[in-house]
C-alpha cells in the first residue's frame, strides 16, 4: 500500500517535533511524515478500525476495545518527565523491532505519522504531546501499544 504525504512543515501538529526543549534533528524530522487524510483514513480502517474514527470511541467489534488484546500495562509518565530521553523500559522490553521497521503512529482516524521505529524510539515524548489514546502499530508486526491520558500504556497483539 503506498501513501500520499503532508509535508511535516504543513502538518497541523508540527509544533510537537519543533519543540524547544525536546529538539528534533532534521535527519529525524525527514523521516517523520504525516499522511494525508485518505492515506491516513487507509491505515486506520485496515490496521485497526473500519468503525470508530477515534480511540475514545471502539466498541466490541474493534481489536483495541478487547481486553485480551493487552498482555501488559506500565506507566510512561514518570518516563516522559524525566530528564533522560529514553524510552520506558517496560516499552524497550516489548518491541524489539529492528531500527528500520515501518510503524505508524495512529492518533485517530485521520491523524497517523509514518515513521520508523528507531526515530520513534529517539522522540517518543514529541509524539505524546497527545496523549488521548494513541496506537504504536507495524504492519508487518502484530504488537502494538496504546498510550492512555492518565500516564498508562498498554502493550499487546493487535487482531
């Protein structure tokens, strides 16, 4: 499936990798690239929900919405306050995915950014400037991770 991009600098949420007290290198910003709506809208309905345009809306049919799709929960909170910039260990400990993995990262149904894991993994705290709800997914892995308003994420299989 090939997608139509926005220039990051068209994006609406560029704000958050021009962040100044959490830079963005231009090497890493090249490689963060927002889709646009119908792109986007393909991800969603494929990857996750052909229902429900947002996370706060899933209901049974959804994989998100089953609880036996999370294996785990941590708190990625206490990880992005913290000065270090590295990823919360419990997260690092479930996705071992090689550095070049194509993933997006999916706030809704017409707000997902492709990237790659290893500039996620470098930036994470950037892309939870929002935090109502987003997925981590691959399309060629069937991990993925939800990221909770309240400082939780859940990790587990998507269906």
């Amino acid at each position: 499936m090939s997608h139509n991009y926005i220039p990051l600098d068209q994006y609406k949420r560029k704000w958050i990798f021009n962040h100044k007290d959490l830079p963005v290198t231009d090497e890493d910003k090249a490689l963060i690239k927002p889709l646009s709506d119908k792109s986007a809208m393909q991800v969603w309905n494929n990857l996750i929900s052909d229902k429900c345009p947002t996370p706060d809306k899933f209901s049974k049919g959804d994989w998100p919405a089953k609880p036996k799709a999370w294996s785990k929960s941590d708190n990625w909170q206490l990880a992005w306050d913290a000065e270090e910039t590295g990823l919360p260990l419990a997260l690092a400990e479930f996705i071992q995915w090689p550095g070049d993995t194509k993933i997006y990262f999916c706030y809704e149904k017409y707000q997902v950014i492709e990237t790659n894991w290893e500039v996620f993994a470098r930036n994470w705290k950037c892309f939870l400037f929002f935090d109502d709800g987003p997925l981590m997914i691959s399309n060629k892995d069937k991990q993925a991770v939800m990221f909770n308003q309240d400082g939780t994420f859940q990790m587990g299989s998507r269906g």
